[in-house]
C-alpha cells in the first residue's frame, strides 16, 4: 500500500498549521508593540481618563485587603463626600482590571487588561467562526487576527475608558448563542444560555453597563449573518433571550443599584452629540471602520453639535473585511452562487446595521426625541454604538474569505497578504494622540502606583478623615480623585454620573474641613445610604449629611469598611438573585468542563 501521498498530505497540513501559527505569533507582536507605547508612555504617563479609574481601583484594592471579595462594596467615602459604589455603573470592584490590580501593579494590570481582552477575544471569533460557522482554519485565524488587532478596544484603553475592555465579551455570547444544529437539546440549552448569561453579568459587574444593549445587537447581526445562509431558527433568540434573563439575575445586586441610583440622574447631553449631517457621519463611519488613522485628532459634528477626539472615532476592523465582503457579493451575484437561506434575515441584519447609522446623525427635533428615549437617552454620545458593525462585519469578511479563496494554496496565500494588511495598516497608524498630543491631557499614575506598593507590602491607605481637595496639591481640572491618597474625600470630584460639570452633584455644599467637627459632634459627610434608601428609617434626600450620631458609620466609612445599612427589601432580593444564580453557575460551569474532559479522554483513546 502506498503511503507516500498520505505522508505528503500529512506534512502539507502540519506546514499549514504552522504557517497559521506564525501568523498569530505576529499578531501578537503587533498587539505588543501597541500595549507597549501606551501603558505607559514613553514619559510614564496614561490616557486621561485614568485620572478617574486608577483611584477607584486604588480604593477597590484596598476594599477587598480588607474585607475580602465576597463582601459587597456598597458604598464609599473616599470620592464625592461619600456615595453609592457598587450602585455606580462604572464601578470595577468586581472585575478583570481590578483582580490584576491585586497582583500587580496598577500600569502593568492595564496593560495585561488590554493584552488578555485582545487574545481572549481573538480566540473566541476563531472559535466563532471556524465552529460556529464552518469556515476555513484560514479564515478563522484571519478573524481572530482581525479582532485581535481592532483600533476600538486600543484606543478605548488607550484613554483610559476602562469598562469598554468588556468588548471581547461579544464573540462569547455570540458563540454561545449561535448554532449549526437545528435544534438544541436542553441540558445543551441551559449550558449555552447560562455561558452567555454569565458574559453580560461580567459586562455589567465590569462597569460596562451602558455597553450592554450594543454588545447585544451586535450578536443579534452576527446571529443573522449566519441564519441569512443557513435559515431562520429559533434556537439562538431563545438561548439570547434566556442569556439576557440568567445575567440578570446574576448581576441583580449591582443591577438594580444600579437602576435605583441613576434614576435620579438623568443626563442630558445627547442632544447635542449627533453628526448635523448624515454625509458627514457616514463618511466618519466609513472611515473609523475601514480606514484607521485618516480620521482628524478632532472631529467636528456640525455647527452647535460636539467635538469628537480621535478615541471617539476608533472602530478599525481595516479594509480586509470590507474587500473580502465585496469579493463575496460579487461572487454571489453570479447566478451558480446564490445562495440565501432566508431573506427574512438578510433584510432584519440590514434593519439591524441601519440603527446606529440612524441614531448618529439627525436634526435639533431628532436629537430631543432621541433624549427622551429610555436607555438610549442616558448616553453622551450614540457613536460609541458604531461597534455594533465590527463583529458581523468580521465574520462577513472570513465568509467572503472562503468564497473567494477555494484551494488550500490560495487560502494560505490569501491568508498572508490578508494578515499583512491588517497588520500594516496598525503598524503604520499615527500614535501620537494616544501617547503625546492628546488635547484632554495624560495622567500620571506615580503617585497611585506608589500607594499601591504600600498596599502590595502589607500597608494601608489613609483613612478618609477630611472633606475637600489637598489644598495646593491638586489642579481642579486633573487628579481630583487622587485626593483620596491624603485622606481627603473630594469635593468636588470627578464622578460622571452626577454630570461631568457636577451640575446635579446633591453633595456639593460640603464645606472643605475635617469629617468630625470637633466640640458640635456634627458630622461634616454624606449619609451614603440615602442615595438608596433604608428600611425602617425616616427619607432622606440624596447628599444629606450623616446623623449627630452615626459614629460607627463614620467609622466603617473612613476605614473602607462596610456601613451598616438595613437594606431595603428590593437589594436583599437582588443580593439573594445573584448568589444563587452564581451557585447554579459555577456548578454549570463544572459540569461543561467534566463533559469537555470526557470527550477529550473519548477521543485520546480512539486516537490510540
């Protein structure tokens, strides 16, 4: 029997694996150089919204040396003259960045927040696209090279948006919630949507909050890019909408918090953060999408409209997914190559990708009727929701991969020039806003850092004794939050939920000065609870100051430990949700893993 043709096949496929291999090891390198320029800089410096995080994180390490990660962190002193903190939206306590907080340093866990979100993600759109949608090993790594490499998760850590590192989350429930069988049995079901229920609760407890609707319509279009080959079914709208339930109840105790504070904080700054023009928001979004790095540093949104910095307009997926996704169509118009399962969802993913377009560019009367609409009126501004286009973009680019690209010779070359290109196009992208010409500043975390080292060596941060800003110490515009490293709670304070210009701060009649008042024994602090309500205690109005009398609160507050609060009925109810949801969770979570062990042991001994 001759086995010369299977030897040769044999070694065609290891040199593919291993061509396929270098190809990511490349990747990565590029996904290094970026990381590398920017946290820090080459003048020790971060992006300028870490002026706002690194404290919180800072405060949250100190928390959780304290009292552990199991107890929540219901409220702090250490910003605002005392507040909610859990309840905020942006809180991180319990998240990726603030677990690498613990061991390492602040710089080098954003760096690794930043690394981990781009593998991590990568891995899970090669897994999405090479299982879920049948497609090339070629292809797949194209993908992965494609997300890995995206100018959106860079530049949002690049500035310092911390929560937006929740993005690599997408190609997880979309793997999740996507199919090639027609139906799924239920314990198949109950895994699946428990696996993507558990991705939108780390959203939320990841302060990604306000990201979660867009990551989910994101899915939804990738969900419809592979139902408009394959058919419509119900599976992955079932599995979505269970998903959405489960994290719900995961995430209850921060959820409903969540909901309660904010709702007396209605923002109002949409209106003013639409493209004036629809031409010129669709040539932006062109642009952020296919072509990063031709956008300006500033971004001007029409007369009276907002000005965006070059962070808001990072959406780069590059040109290889729009070129491939061409080469598709134009294959498919030939009459041998239609194939469509169902149009219905071909014209739902179009209604899909048309409602960031619309929400983003609209007159002064469109602009007031969108900041009466729930949820979407809570957000600064819609372009953010222009990620929405990346992940089915992604996949409709490895589709198109594979059509046109037949052969395992050509596919390998296409995957070389394709990954070159993407590559290129980062590799030549100006970083100079990220790293020295940034209008809104840099931040420097030195004097975090150091106050993390204390803490790394057995230490503890001051105790929040005073109200106000260290006087001389801080500029008001800059490093407010940083006040906490002197024992100071500030006030004013860089916190966006009460309005970026505190203009609905209830707290900001603080005066500066001690929180205990010497010979009066008035307490110069915000009762915290009051943002929230208590059970069997008397209203008080948000930024009420604590009672004569709450001496151990004061003491709980200034020592970052939890206040003693008789919680009311809907928080013992949202705490009770989330940690029998995390039991059915983890246990879940177990049994996947044994199942997955098993088939692995299955295959070893069939193998041998």
């Amino acid at each position: 029997m001759n086995t010369t043709p299977n030897r040769l096949q044999g070694a065609a496929d290891d040199l593919g694996r291993y061509f396929r291999l270098a190809i990511l090891i490349l990747a990565t390198a590029v996904l290094a150089r970026s990381a590398w320029l920017v946290f820090p800089t080459q003048n020790g410096m971060l992006g300028h919204d870490y002026r706002y995080f690194l404290p919180y994180l800072l405060a949250g390490e100190q928390w959780i040396r304290l009292n552990g990660w199991l107890s929540p962190p219901h409220f702090t002193a250490a910003f605002c003259g005392a507040m909610p903190w859990l309840a905020n939206p942006q809180s991180l306590t319990w998240s990726l960045p603030q677990l690498l907080v613990l061991v390492a340093e602040p710089v080098h866990a954003l760096l690794a927040t930043y690394v981990i979100a781009a593998l991590a993600g990568a891995a899970a759109t090669y897994g999405l696209a090479r299982h879920r949608f049948a497609l090339s090993a070629e292809a797949s790594v194209l993908s992965a090279v494609i997300f890995m490499l995206n100018s959106f998760l860079f530049a949002r850590m690049a500035v310092g948006h911390l929560t937006y590192h929740v993005y690599f989350l997408v190609p997880f429930i979309a793997a999740a919630a996507i199919s090639r069988a027609d139906r799924l049995s239920p314990r198949q079901f109950c895994l699946r949507s428990i696996g993507g229920g558990a991705c939108i609760a780390a959203m939320v407890f990841g302060g990604g909050l306000n990201f979660v609707v867009p990551a989910g319509l994101s899915v939804a279009a990738t969900v419809l890019v592979h139902q408009a080959r394959h058919g419509i079914r119900p599976a992955p709208w079932l599995v979505l909408a269970a998903a959405g339930l489960w994290s719900a109840a995961l995430s209850a105790v921060k959820l409903v918090a969540a909901f309660v504070f904010t709702l007396g904080y209605p923002r109002h700054y949409l209106a003013d953060g639409l493209f004036a023009e629809p031409g010129a928001m669709l040539r932006a979004l062109f642009q952020s999408l296919f072509a990063p790095g031709t956008n300006p540093m500033i971004e001007s949104m029409g007369a009276g409209r907002m000005n965006l910095g070059l962070h808001e307009l990072e959406f780069g997926i590059t040109v290889v997914p729009l070129a491939l996704a061409l080469t598709a169509g134009a294959l498919f118009l030939r009459p041998r190559q239609r194939r469509i399962g169902s149009p219905a969802a071909v014209a739902l993913l179009a209604l899909v990708l048309l409602i960031p377009a619309v929400l983003t560019a609209g007159s002064a009367s469109w602009a007031r009727f969108l900041s009466t609409v729930p949820i979407i009126n809570n957000n600064t501004m819609l372009t953010r929701w222009w990620s929405i286009y990346m992940m089915p973009f992604i996949v409709l680019g490895a589709l198109g991969f594979d059509a046109g690209f037949r052969s395992p010779q050509a596919r390998a070359a296409g995957l070389g020039i394709a990954a070159a290109l993407v590559m290129g196009q980062t590799l030549l992208r100006d970083m100079t806003f990220y790293t020295t010409v940034n209008p809104w500043g840099f931040f420097d975390p030195a004097a975090v850092t150091a106050a993390h080292r204390r803490l790394a060596n057995g230490g503890r941060l001051a105790p929040i004794t005073a109200v106000g800003l260290p006087e001389g110490e801080r500029t008001p515009d800059m490093a407010l939050n940083e006040a906490l490293l002197a024992g100071d709670s500030a006030v004013p304070c860089y916190e966006p939920v009460f309005g970026y210009s505190l203009e609905m701060f209830p707290a900001a009649n603080l005066p500066r000065g001690p929180i205990r008042r010497g010979a009066d024994g008035r307490f110069n602090i915000a009762d915290p609870r009051c943002y929230l309500g208590s059970e069997g205690r008397a209203p008080c109005a948000p930024g009420s100051p604590l009672a004569d009398s709450a001496d151990g609160e004061v003491t709980a507050l200034e020592d970052y430990r939890p206040v003693p609060w008789r919680q009311p009925l809907w928080e013992r109810a949202a705490t009770w949700s989330s940690a029998a949801s995390l039991m059915v969770t983890v246990g879940a979570m177990a049994v996947a893993a044994g199942s997955a062990l098993r088939r692995r042991g299955k295959r070893g001994g069939a193998d041998r």
